[in-house]
C-alpha cells in the first residue's frame, strides 16, 4: 500500500522569508513523489517530482523539495515567500508497482505581507 | 494546447436527479482519473481509465455512481439518484500513463445537491 502525510493543516510564514510544506510518505517499492498547488476555485497544477537521481529537486515558481529517503520525507521549500505563494499544496505518492497517485489532505499555506 | 476540459463547471441539483459530469482529456494522453474532493475527506480517486478501459473502481462510493469512456477523448460521470452527501468538486485528470509521469487536472465541477 502506498500513503502519504501532510503533519499541518496550516502553515503561516511572513512575505520574504523561506518556508517549508512538510509531507511524509510510506511505500513498499521505490517512490516517486509529487507536489501540487490549488488555488481557489481552481484545479491542481504540477509543481514538481521526484522520480529518480539529485534529492533536490527544482520545479515552478522558485519551489524546491528535498527527497530524504532515510526519513521517508519530501518537503516542499521556497527561499522567499511570496504573498501570492498563499494556496492549497498536495504532496502525493505513487509506488513503483501502483499507476495511481495517493494525495495527502493538502496544507493551506498563508503568506502575510 | 487545450488542458483537460470539464463541464459543467457548477451544478445545482435537487436531491433524486441524475447528474452527468463530462471530461475531455489532453489530446494523447491515455489514462484518465475521476477524484472526488470535500472538506472532510479531501481528494479521492473515485476511478481510473487506461486506454478506455476502467482498471480500478474501487473508489466509486457506490452502485449510484457509474463512468464510463467510450473513446480516448470523452468520459463521463453519472450520479442517478444523487443526495446531499454527494455534493462536492469533482476533478478529472489525464496523464501518459507513465509510472513516472505527472497528472493534468480540470478545473473541476463543482456539484450541490439540495
């Protein structure tokens, strides 16, 4: 079984400084691991993904996530928050031998200006 | 290029009506998804096409709910009788089918049932 876990519900950061959307992640193969934002009304859009290789992985609009297989973890990270980074994230998994993806609750993300 | 298109975007339906949610997925792509998402659950894979053919339906809450695809560019989701508990945004997504590969999601349907 494949699952994965996002710790908060919320997470507030202030415009201009880093941020970090924490996701978790249990698999019985090799993961492959994906990020997603949703803005109001709207659908999911890709951020980025880890297939294979660096454990830093650089997607759109200046996001980051760190693969880290010993703590089964992929946090997504941002070096400067912008206000309009404020959305929904999903972390979402899918195991080698699975073809569909498993979502996390999503982690509402509010950047104060 | 068009992303995946779902109509209609809103529904307001009286409790007992059938309602029909329609996809048309990204041109060459072959896999498509139907997910369901509320407050309280979050996002949930109701069922998953591969070239057409339903591969996992056990999401489908159930046997009020039915999908099909009758071609690679067209699926439907029907709902007869619908009920309150059914109101949610329904998201279909498409993808190569790689293992690897990213999902493209709609903007969604949002469905009331009074």
């Amino acid at each position: 079984a494949q699952s994965v876990a996002q710790p908060e519900d919320q997470v507030n950061v202030a415009e201009g400084n880093p941020l970090t959307v924490k996701c978790t992640y249990s698999v019985s193969g090799n993961p492959y691991l994906f990020w997603y934002v949703q803005y109001p009304n709207r659908g999911l859009q890709f951020l980025l993904k880890y297939i294979t290789g660096d454990n830093l992985v650089k997607g759109s609009y200046g996001f980051e996530a760190e693969f880290n297989k010993s703590q089964t973890s992929f946090h997504l990270k941002k070096p400067s928050a912008l206000v309009s980074d404020s959305a929904l994230y999903f972390c979402a998994v899918r195991d080698s031998g699975y073809s569909t993806l498993t979502f996390g609750k999503g982690t509402m993300l509010l950047v104060s200006p | 290029d068009a992303g995946v298109i779902q109509s209609p975007r809103h529904e307001v339906t009286e409790m007992g009506q059938e309602v029909t949610l329609r996809c048309k997925p990204i041109s060459g792509h072959n896999s498509l998804f139907w997910y369901r998402q509320t407050m309280m659950r979050g996002l949930e894979l109701l069922i998953y096409f591969n070239n057409n053919v339903p591969i996992d339906d056990s999401g489908m809450p159930e046997d009020r709910f039915s999908a099909k695809m009758p071609n690679a560019s067209f699926s439907t989701l029907k709902i007869q009788p619908s009920e309150p508990r059914d109101s949610a945004v329904y998201f279909c997504a498409s993808s190569l089918g790689q293992i690897t590969g990213e999902l493209f999601f709609g903007e969604g349907s949002r469905l009331t049932v009074l």
